[in-house]
C-alpha cells in the first residue's frame, strides 16, 4: 500500500524534471511569399519561457504584434535585448532584414511597415502552435540565419465582394489578418452591387432601410435553368461604427482599404432605394439573381450630388489616397433611350454614350481629386477616354492594363484568366458550386503582372496585382476560405518575390508546411495537393494512362476493378495500358498512409481510340479542352462544367469532323453529348449529318434539345468504313427574349464513341 504514493511522486517528479528540460528545436520549414534572400547559418538562438525585448515608438505596430503573439504562446516578454529592433533609414519602406544569431534576434527596418514583414517572417519561422495557443515548452531553439527581404510590387492586393454575399466583422478583419500574414497591404472592399448596397450612408437613410435587403436570392447555377429562388429575405450593412474599427484594425497591420462604390452600374440596389437615380424612375427591385443589370445611375446634376455626398462620408471613413469607383460592365441602353442623357450628349459635345460614361467618371474624377483623393476603375473606363488622373484596374485580359500604361497611368493586374478565385480550382466533380472558368493553384503561381507587350519604360506603370472574389457562389465566410485559400499564398509570391527566386515545385512543399498553421488558425483551405491528374495517351495504336501527382516525393496505387485503392493496389510506375472500358481508381500515398481523394477515372474503350481525327477549324481559345483528339481518348466531359480538357466549344461556326481508321472497320453507332446551356450563350445544334468514306450522301438526324447536356446517339446497320465525316452546323443566332439574343450561338461537343 505504501508503495504507491512513493511511485506518483516518483513519476511527477521525473515528469517535472522532463519539461523544465524539454527543448524544441524548430526546423525551417518555408516561409510565403518566399524572402528574396536567406542564408542559413550555424548554430541556434535559444529562446526561453521569458525574453528579453527592446522596441521604440517608431516601431509600435510591429512591436505590439510581435509581443502580442509571443505572449499568447506562453513566452513572457521583459526588458532585455535578447530580440532588438533597429531603424536603417537605409531600408526602403517595405524592406526589412531579420538576423538570428546564436545570442540576439535583431529585426532592422526603416520604417515600423519593414519591421512588420521581418515579424511575419519570424512568426512563419516559429511552429504553427504559437498561432494563439499557449505551450508548454521551456526551450525554443531557433535556427541561425539571415534573411534581406523587400518586395517586388507596392501595390500587393485582395478583393471581396460583400454586395452578392456578406460576411461578419470579425470575419473581414480574419481576412486582414491572412493578407498581412502574407505581407499583402491592400484590401478592395467592394461594398456595393445590384444585390446590395453594404454601408452605411447616414444622409440616404433608404440605402439602409431598403438597399441593404433583397427579398430572395437565387438557388443553384445562374445557368440552371427555370431559376428558382430560395424566398429568404438577405441583407445587412456595414455600420459606420463597425467600418471605423475595421479601417483601424488594417491599419494597425499595414493593410489599406481600398472601398468600391460602384457607379454608373451594378448599382440597381441604389437605384431600388431611390428611383430618382435612374434613368426611367420606374420603381425597381433589389437584384435577386446575378448578371449585368440595365438600371444604371442617370448622370443628371441630382445624381452628381447624391454620389458626391455619398462619397463625402466614405471619404470620412476611409483614409487612404484611393477610392474604387467601379465603371464596369454598365449597359448604355437606358442611356441611349433617355432624353436626358441624351440632351446631356448634345450640351457637352459627346460622340456617344461611351464618351458620356467618360464624362460620368470624369467629374467623379474632379471631385474627388479636389479633396485629395485619386480614383480606380475596372478597364471599361477606358472606353471614351481616360479620366486624367486615374489608375486603371485591368480585368478583361490584360489588353486594358496595356493600353493604360501606355497613356502613362498606373495600373493593378487583376486578368480573370490568373485573378479570378471566384473560378473552379479543380476539375474534380466533386469541387462545390462555383461560377465557372478554371484556375489552378499552379496558374496563379506563374502569373507575371508585367504584360509581355509592355517595354520596360512602360512596366514601370503596373503597380502591382490583385486576386479577386466575388461572391455570388460563397455563401458562407467558409466558402470564401475554400476559395481564396491557397490561392492567396501562391498570389502573394506572385506579388512579394523576384521572379528569380521563384519555383513551384518548392512552393508546393512549403504550402504543405503552411496548411498546418492554417489548421491552427481554424480557415478552411481547399487541399488539392494530394490531387492526380491523368490523360489518354494513343501510341503506336494502344492506349495508355498517364497519372501525375502535384506532390513530389508521394507514391501513387491504382485499381482497375473499381475498388478503392489500398496498400494492396498495384503501384504506379509507367503509364498504364488499356485494352478495355474500366474504371480506373487512384490515390497518392506517403509510406502506408492515404492523402487526399480517391480520382476516379471512367475509360470507354471504343473504335475511335487511335483513329485519325480531323476538325475543320480550330476549337476556340479559350475552349479547345486537348484538342481534337480529345474527341476520341476514351474520355467524357464533367457533366457539369465544359471547361474542362474533353469538352471542345466552337463559337458561331459550322463545324466537320473527319475521323479515319487504320484499315476497315465494323461500325453501328455513333454518339455524343452537346451542351445546352443557354443561360451562357451554349445551344445544343438543331441536327448532325453523316456521310461514309467518300459517300455525298450525307444521312441527317435531328437533334430534340431538352434540357443542359443533350445526349446524341446514330444507330445503324452494321457496315465496314475506312472515313467517317460528321457535320455539326451551329444553331445560328440567339432567339429573342433569351441571354444574349442575337449574338452567335456556340457549340459544345464531347466525346465522340464510335462502336
Ligand atoms: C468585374 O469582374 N466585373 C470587374
Ligand atoms: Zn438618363
């Protein structure tokens, strides 16, 4: 019986014993966006429960941060010089170097903004655990170093739209956090949208009372077609309050609000409060779907003082240099039909309502510049000429960015093909809801802001770029997450590193590390890493598939019986040979242990594969999938997106397909699937013609288009062919009454199986 106390002792004992000695030693595991240059050192700074800390005024932001995070790590901090802070007026305003020395840490900045990015570093140097919570460690060891850093780009952004969906305070300013995390200092706050209008004007009382709230939002894809509608009344505003403490926590993190107040379009929400506005002054309701809208602000003298007192407060809210005014994507049709704007027109010598939206911009412009202040807009206020002073900001291609910097005007990159992270990031069928398009981590990493026609006088006007989200698909502050994680690290690189210092490879190791401070810091990244990617290869006749895995240093089994791939699984090594339809199964291991999703791969083998296969004209550009042999690889579209590498999109044009086999083949059916998504312009064709080797008569099936994805299927007799041509002609222009009338209709054509 006496043994027992004596052996709990005992244990506490050499338990206590066990922790006051216990030391971690911290490995570097990659820093984002990556330091411009670090050289490791020998030895190791060892840091205790306390440390010593020296920090003046001129150093308080970055100061408080770091004392802030230190201390909630459970290291006390007391006067000492054991970590220093030293001004190096020497040191550009971002520029910081951050030494570790076997006795003393010492952050060298010119100004506390440098200082603050060495913390960040620093703060990515310690373990994820010290994100917030306390640790019950006696000894940290840090590794020696030194890292001189500065950025690319002074201009280092990200957007949010909070117009389509909205999101809580604590969450806007979890969103500063992330971007000052990763040494970005600009946040576009777009604030207001045909949806929503989402701060608080104290002199328009309507913008609150009825601007603020729609009465339902639409269900599912804006393609889905009938739409449907969830009848859930949505809204709320920003209050003035509410944006003060957000302005002040940004600024305390070096992040400057840019704020968006959308004008003359997107701003049917305003509109909807006061009729006035608008060019009709019909009563209009707060938008309920998405899209373009035709209410757009009238440029009458009562609109001008309406913007401007509205710009008055935002002005007082928002202290930085630069206020958004949107400028894009404002139809001219109520324009053109009003007298007003169209005596306006007349009075002051304009060509059109594209010079008029010049004018609109213009005197925003003026207005704004009288108080100090500059404008940025979307590329479509380039359209009727430029407003003297304004920094463009380039969305539609870079074509924009490229016609600004020529005018000598500052520009910020945001091109939907590399900035858009409202796009899918994954072809996998199982990525939730989102507008479309596809934009993989890989493609953010390489983008360049510098567009290739721009001489390097003219670079000098690309001022940095951005990654956008829009949130008509982002319900929740978690989906949002999903969307702009981990694409905002590989933006941040793109922004903050010398293209010198940049590798993917080595950037996809480092978020890996990064995930797990995520983990810490509770937000919900998407994780494709552990994700394969495969593609029909035909030689010399046979078919094979090829796997690849975005994570190096992994191992990947497949199956082909439809089973889940375990340790059991054969293992990849080449690419794998097919020789009948299968479902072929893949995972990513690291030693026994799974990571990520199954990726399931359904191969049809038909007689097309390893056929010549021809098409009159080039798929277009922006949706020429693999190509035309695409068409015969076994391979089927997503049934949900056309984006991806199987489906081939043709715009406006009639179409031929010639598709010959080695030598004779039997041969009694033919299908496809079209795409039929008119919402966005997509139209199933009205009939396909076939003809057999050099036969003119071409046999015509008529196409019943119901529905997103039609399914086309030519059976007939059995017979031997060496030529199969299939004409596609297009469906013609849009019908009246539908998106897009009159404009060309496109086709959307997959797999090809002939059997
Ligand atoms: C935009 O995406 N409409 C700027
Ligand atoms: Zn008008």
């Amino acid at each position: 019986m006496k043994a027992k106390p004596l052996l709990s002792l005992f244990f506490l004992f050499t338990f206590l014993m066990n922790c006051s000695h216990e030391v971690e030693q911290i490995e570097l595991k990659g820093i984002i966006p990556q330091p411009n240059s670090l050289i490791k050192a020998e030895g190791y700074f060892r840091m205790g429960r306390g440390i010593g800390m020296e920090f003046g005024e001129e150093f308080k932001e970055s100061g408080a941060f770091l004392s802030e995070f230190l201390e909630s790590a459970g290291i006390s901090l007391m006067e000492g010089t054991d970590m220093v802070f030293v001004k190096d007026d020497a040191l550009k305003t971002e520029a910081y170097e951050l030494e570790i020395n076997p006795n003393q840490i010492l952050i060298r900045a010119g100004s506390d903004r440098g200082a603050f990015y060495a913390v960040q570093t620093l703060r990515q140097i310690l373990p994820p655990d010290f994100e917030g919570s306390l640790r019950d460690i006696e000894f940290y060891e840090l590794p020696c170093l030194k890292i001189s850093d500065a950025p690319e780009f002074d201009y280092r952004g990200m957007h949010l739209d909070v117009g389509r969906h909205m999101f809580s305070v604590n969450f806007i300013k979890e969103y500063i956090d992330a971007l000052a995390m990763l040494k970005m200092n600009t946040f576009h706050w777009h604030l207001t949208e045909d949806q929503g209008w989402r701060i608080e004007i104290k002199k328009y009382p309507k913008l609150q009372e009825v601007a603020a709230f729609r009465k339902q939002t639409l269900v599912g894809h804006y393609s889905d077609q009938p739409h449907q509608f969830d009848g859930l009344p949505y809204g709320g505003y920003y209050t003035q309050e509410e944006i003060k403490d957000i302005v002040a926590y940004a600024q305390a993190r070096f992040v400057t609000i840019i704020p968006e107040i959308e004008m003359p379009g997107h701003s049917q929400a305003a509109i909807a409060a006061y009729p006035e506005l608008g060019c009709t002054e019909e009563p209009v309701e707060v938008a309920t779907k998405w899209g373009v809208f035709e209410h757009i602000y009238c440029p009458r003298e009562e609109t001008f003082t309406f913007l401007e007192n509205v710009l008055d407060e935002v002005m007082e809210l928002f202290p930085g240099e630069y206020i958004h005014i949107g400028g894009d994507e404002a139809p001219k049709k109520q324009w053109r039909e009003c007298q007003e704007c169209q005596e306006l027109i007349k009075r002051e010598g304009l060509a059109d309502e594209d010079e008029l939206q010049n004018y609109f911009i213009t005197r925003i412009e003026h207005y704004l510049n009288s108080k100090g202040r500059q404008i940025i807009g979307w590329d479509e206020i380039l359209e009727g000429g430029l407003a003297p002073n304004a920094t463009v900001m380039s969305w539609r291609g870079t074509s924009g960015a490229v016609a600004a910097a020529r005018q000598h005007h500052q520009v910020v990159m945001t091109p939907t093909s590399h900035c858009y992270f409202d796009y899918y990031q994954s072809e996998n069928e199982t990525e939730p809801l989102a507008i479309g398009g596809f934009l993989p981590l890989e493609k953010v990493y390489d983008f360049n802001p510098i567009p290739d026609e721009l001489t390097k006088e003219e670079a000098q006007y690309v001022w940095g770029a951005q990654g956008n989200v829009w949130t008509e698909y982002m319900p929740t502050a978690e989906q949002v997450e999903y969307m702009a994680f981990p694409r905002m690290l590989a933006m941040s690189e793109v922004v903050w590193t010398n293209p010198d210092q940049k590798d993917y490879d080595d950037f996809v190791k480092r978020v890996e590390q990064f995930n797990k401070r995520l983990d810490v810091l509770d937000i919900n990244y998407a994780n494709h890493l552990y994700e394969l990617n495969g593609q029909m290869k035909v030689e010399e006749s046979k078919a094979f598939y090829e796997l690849e895995s975005l994570s190096q240093g992994k191992t990947i089994r497949y199956t082909l019986d439809g089973s889940d791939p375990d340790m059991k699984a054969n293992l990849y090594e080449s690419p794998i040979p097919i020789t009948e339809s299968v479902t072929l199964k893949a995972r990513v291991f690291e030693g026994e242990e799974s990571l990520g999703d199954v990726f399931e791969q359904e191969i049809n083998y038909h007689k097309g594969l390893g056929t010549k296969i021809r098409i009159d004209k080039s798929a277009h550009k922006a949706y020429s999938g693999s190509g035309a042999v695409g068409l015969i690889n076994g391979i089927s579209g997503s049934d949900k997106r056309y984006g991806d590498k199987e489906w081939l999109g043709f715009w406006g044009e009639d179409i031929t397909i010639t598709i010959e086999f080695e030598e004779e083949t039997l041969v009694n059916s033919i299908s496809t699937r079209f795409h039929n998504g008119n919402g966005q312009w997509i139209y199933s064709p009205r009939k396909v013609l076939i003809s057999f080797d050099e036969d003119s008569y071409f046999k015509e099936y008529s196409i019943n288009s119901e529905g997103i994805l039609v399914d086309f299927d030519a059976e007939f007799q059995e017979q031997k062919v060496k030529k199969i041509e299939i004409k596609i002609p297009n469906y013609g222009a849009i019908p009246e009454g539908n998106q897009g009338a009159g404009n060309k209709a496109w086709t959307f054509i997959d797999e090809l199986i002939i059997n």
